[in-house]
C-alpha cells in the first residue's frame, strides 16, 4: 500500500501547500504583494487534525505508524509520554498517550484535551473490547461530548483474537462493542477491525517474501482503514476546505498573469486575454460564494438541531408521563422541522441571489464598451482573414450578443444559468436553486417511523424507547430507573445528532453536486482554459515570471479537478 496516495487527504494537502508555497516564493521574486495569495492548504489557515485515543498499549502508536510512516517509538510500556503531534504532509495527526494506565493519572487529562479540538477522531481498543473505565472514558465521548460524527472506532491486534481478522470474529466482537456503544451501532461508527503491526510486518518482508506480504496485509485489513478515512472526509466535508483556498490562488494569479504578461504582438489578443481571465474570475467567485454560503448555512442549522437534542433530553427528565414527555418531544421535532426549512429556504435564496449576481455581473461585463468595441475590432480581423484569430477564435465567440454569450457558455443545454431572460429562464434558476431533491427533512434521512410503541403507547414522534409510570411504584427499584432515564437521554441526544448527519450529508452531496455535476460552471471554465492556451501558444518572448505563473494557474486548475475527482460526494 502506498500510504500517501491511498489516503487522499494527506496527498492533496501536500500538493496544496507545495503549490500555495511556490507561488508564494514568485511572488516575493516578482516583488508582489502575498496578501492576496490562502494563508494554507485549508480554508482556514489550520491544518485539519487527526487525533488518535483511546485504551493504554491498544497500539495507537503503531496505527499512526502503518498510517503515516513516520519514525514513532512503539512498544508493551507506555511509549506517548503525552500528546505528540506531528506534521504529515499538511495534516496534524495527534498521538495521545493512553487512558487509564493507573500510573499516571496526568494521561487523561492531557489526551482529552487533545481529543477536544480533534477534526477526526480515531479510538482504539484491543479485539478484548472494553473495561469497565474505557467504557466510561468511551461513553463520554460518544454521548456527552457528543463526538460520534467525529469518529471512527478501531478494533486493533486482531491476530490475536482466537479466530483471528475473521468475520465470524469480528461479528463476534462487534456485538459485544454494543453493550457499549448503544444507542450507536458498531456500524454507525465506521468500526474497523484491524492489525497495525501485521501491515508493517507486511513491509518489512514485502520484498524478499512477496506472498507473505500479501497474507499479512490481508490480515491486518489497513485498506478497510484507509477507505473508511477517505469517506470520512467526503460524508464531512474536509474536502471543500482544499479548494476554497485554490479558488482564492486561482484569482490572485489571474490578477497577477494580467499585470505581468508581455504583449502577444496584437494589443486585440491580449485585450481578449484580459477579458476571458475577469470572465473566468466572475465564474469563480460565484462557484466560491455559493460554496462558502451554503456550507455555513447548513453546518449552523446541524449545530442547532443537536442543540435542541441535548435541551430536549435535559427537559424529558423531568417529566412524570408520557403524555408530558411526547408534548416536549413533539415541540421539538416541530423546531426542528421549521430549522430544516429554514435551511433549505436560505441555501435556496442564496443560490438563486448568487446566480444572478452572476448573470447580472457577465451581462453588464459583455454590454460594456470594452467588450463591445472589442467584439468590433476582433470580427473586423477575422473577415478580414486574421490567421492569428483563426487559431484562436470559436465560431461565432461574439457574435450573438452579451445575453446570448452567457446563454451559450453557461447556458441551458449544459445546465447552467440560461438566458435568464423570460419565463424559461427564471424557472431554470429556480429548479437549480432547490436542488436537494423532494426529501429534504432530517427525520426522513434515517427513514424513522412514525408511531412507536413505547410502554404499551404509541408515542408517535421518535424511534427511542422512554421510559415513565413505573416510579410511582414503591417496588420499582430506584437505581434501574435511574438507568432508563440516563438510557432515554442518551437515545433522543443520539437520534438528534444522527438526523443533524443525515442532513449535513444530505446538503454536501447536493452542493457537490450543483458545482460539480450539474455542468453550471466548470464547462465554461474549461473552455476559457482552452482559449487562454491558444493565446499564450502564441507569445514567443513572454518574461520568465510571465511563464511561471502561466504554469501555476494550470496547476491550481489541475489541483481543483483532481481534489473533485478524489473526493466525489
């Protein structure tokens, strides 16, 4: 397995930095202003962080070492003094030391620290599964500090089971995870059963015994891992933060390529350079709004419903019936209902705003007297037989108008903006603006069912078990009581969270989807790409810098379609 390109955060996070770093070197060489130019490989600048927890002599240590293949002490006695992190190709991976080795108390303290700013979560334990004080540890994780969404649960050293990383075995353990986990399944938080030292056995012998090799790595089941943390990125969205700071490079060079470059000998060619390059400019900084907005939008509204989980379930407590219990449940699934609409109508709205932001941005771009008198010069050289503008020039690039330029490079046929005049138009626009589909509620995400039974009643709102009545019994035993209500809890902040998921997946496939697969801008793009090749085909004497940034645009381009292609959610 070639690690750096098998886990495809890591690798892109690399090319990113390496990309964002040269271009900031040519700038400095230039004597241009870096202000302009992503802070880092990720939208905000931090690098995303990948923390592994969980039980004392699991092998953490051993996992971030097959993962990562860095240089990391391994062994039987506590080898991670306290949280060591380490830079992998632009990504902080957090090796925490282990809970509850009862000889240093300080451990837990420094691991939940390091566990609390975690981006993704990776908690392992042994195929002997929990203790009673993992379990503890683990429970608050998963429940209190509500880390499920964050998670991935590793069952390591499995060649030690007593059938080995077999699924009989596996099945075995995973239902004995359950006792734990519920009201999670072992699924829902993308259990992997592994052997980390197999798979670096695997390499240690890879050349000399090939065959054994490939036993071991078959035992250790590492590409399960792997494909389990690329999903993880795609379900949550990390993707989206490479390439917000590449459309932000991507501008700041199209800014630079037009204040540096030489003169194509033809001051009408490098006036059509200019004018596809703020064309191109426009159509990205719509695709960036659009992205920036929706997902902020959306990522709120998740936050909110978890929120109104964990209200819900402090409320229930106190509750004597179920008649009680289901009129608080029954506000809050309204509240939440009225925040998934809300949702959709704000990301809708911000859609369609945006879109003809854009349209009304190209249009009066394409009317201006810039673009007219050059529409002008330019058919006045091809009819004349310019042979420069021959190579260069589609048929008919101008002569349809400003309105009907935009219909034809981001027009309906390929899904995209339209005409944006009459009726058609405007219901075009509209049909891409609602574009989650015909279910867009968080509760028909999980497919619950309505009507529940719940203590001989049908509580009508949720699939979780409550709980109420039997207090008032002098024999019903205090403690069990107190168990079912702790029980109740834990299932309604469960089942707000995992419908808070199911819609934050719901609206990143969506997005993904309008800028990536609906054709609305990324053709137009390419075939500015094409016509800004042909030009610069031409130039003979460009300046060095000219060249350098030349190549980094297409890099930057090359970037963004391969984290897309990489990532397909």
């Amino acid at each position: 397995m070639n690690r750096q390109s098998n886990f495809n955060l890591p690798e892109y996070s690399e090319r990113s930095t390496r990309l964002i770093a040269s271009v900031r070197d040519l700038y400095e060489e230039m004597g241009r202003d870096t202000s302009t130019l992503p802070k880092g490989a990720f939208e905000s600048g931090k690098p995303v962080s990948l923390v592994f927890a969980g039980q004392y002599s699991a092998g953490k240590s051993t996992i971030v070492k097959a993962l990562t293949g860095l240089d990391i002490a391994t062994g039987h006695e506590i080898t991670t003094e306290e949280a060591q992190a380490y830079d992998w190709h632009g990504i902080r991976v957090v090796d925490t030391p282990g809970i509850g080795t009862g000889r240093r108390p300080d451990h837990d303290e420094i691991s939940y620290k390091a566990i609390s700013d975690a981006d993704l979560l990776v908690y392992v334990v042994t195929y002997a599964g929990f203790d009673d004080l993992i379990a503890r540890d683990f429970r608050e994780l998963l429940i209190d500090r509500n880390k499920a969404s964050e998670m991935v649960l590793v069952v390591n050293k499995m060649r030690d089971a007593d059938k080995g990383n077999s699924p009989e075995q596996r099945k075995v353990i995973a239902d004995d995870l359950t006792k734990v986990t519920k009201p999670f399944t072992p699924k829902q938080l993308r259990t992997v059963f592994v052997d980390a030292l197999a798979y670096l056995k695997s390499e240690e012998v890879a050349d000399e015994r090939p065959e054994r090799a490939s036993r071991l790595q078959e035992q250790s089941n590492f590409a399960e891992l792997v494909d389990t943390l690329n999903s993880f990125v795609e379900e949550h969205g990390m993707a989206a933060q490479l390439t917000t700071p590449l459309y932000q490079l991507r501008n700041s060079l199209d800014v630079a390529i037009r204040e540096q470059q030489v003169s194509s000998g033809d001051a009408d060619v490098d006036a059509l350079e200019e004018k596809l390059l703020r064309e191109c400019s426009m159509i990205f900084n719509a695709m960036h709004d659009i992205e920036a907005n929706v997902r902020q939008t959306y990522r709120q509204t998740c936050l909110e419903i978890r929120e109104e989980g964990r209200q819900l379930a402090d409320a229930i407590e106190g509750c004597t019936t179920e008649s009680d219990a289901e009129d608080l449940a029954e506000k809050s699934r309204d509240r939440v209902e009225s925040l998934a609409e809300d949702c959709r109508a704000k990301i809708n709205n911000a859609i369609q705003e945006r879109y003809e932001k854009c349209r009304d941005n190209l249009d009066e771009f394409y009317a201006s007297k810039f673009v007219r008198d050059l529409q002008i010069r330019l058919e006045a050289k091809q009819q004349a037989g310019n042979p420069i503008l021959d190579k260069i020039l589609q048929p008919d690039i101008f002569t349809q108008g400003g309105r009907v330029v935009v219909e034809k490079t981001l027009g309906q046929g390929a899904g995209g903006l339209g005409a944006f005049s009459g009726s058609a138009a405007h219901e075009a626009v509209l049909e891409v603006g609602h574009f989650f589909g015909h279910s867009f509620k968080p509760w028909e995400a999980l497919k619950w069912a309505k009507g529940i039974n719940v203590a001989g009643k049908a509580l009508g709102v949720f699939g979780v078990a409550l709980s109420f009545g039997l207090q008032a019994k002098e024999d019903y035993d205090n403690e069990k009581r107190q168990q079912e209500m702790r029980a109740n809890r834990e299932s309604i902040r469960a089942s707000f969270n995992e419908a808070a998921n199911g819609l934050e997946v719901q609206c990143a496939n969506a997005l993904h989807g309008l800028l990536n697969e609906s054709e609305a801008f990324q053709p137009r793009v390419d075939a500015i790409d094409k016509e800004l090749n042909r030009i610069s085909d031409l130039r003979r004497n460009k300046s060095v810098a000219c060249n350098k940034l030349l190549e980094a645009i297409k890099n930057c381009q090359k970037l963004i379609e391969d984290v897309h292609v990489a990532f397909p959610k």
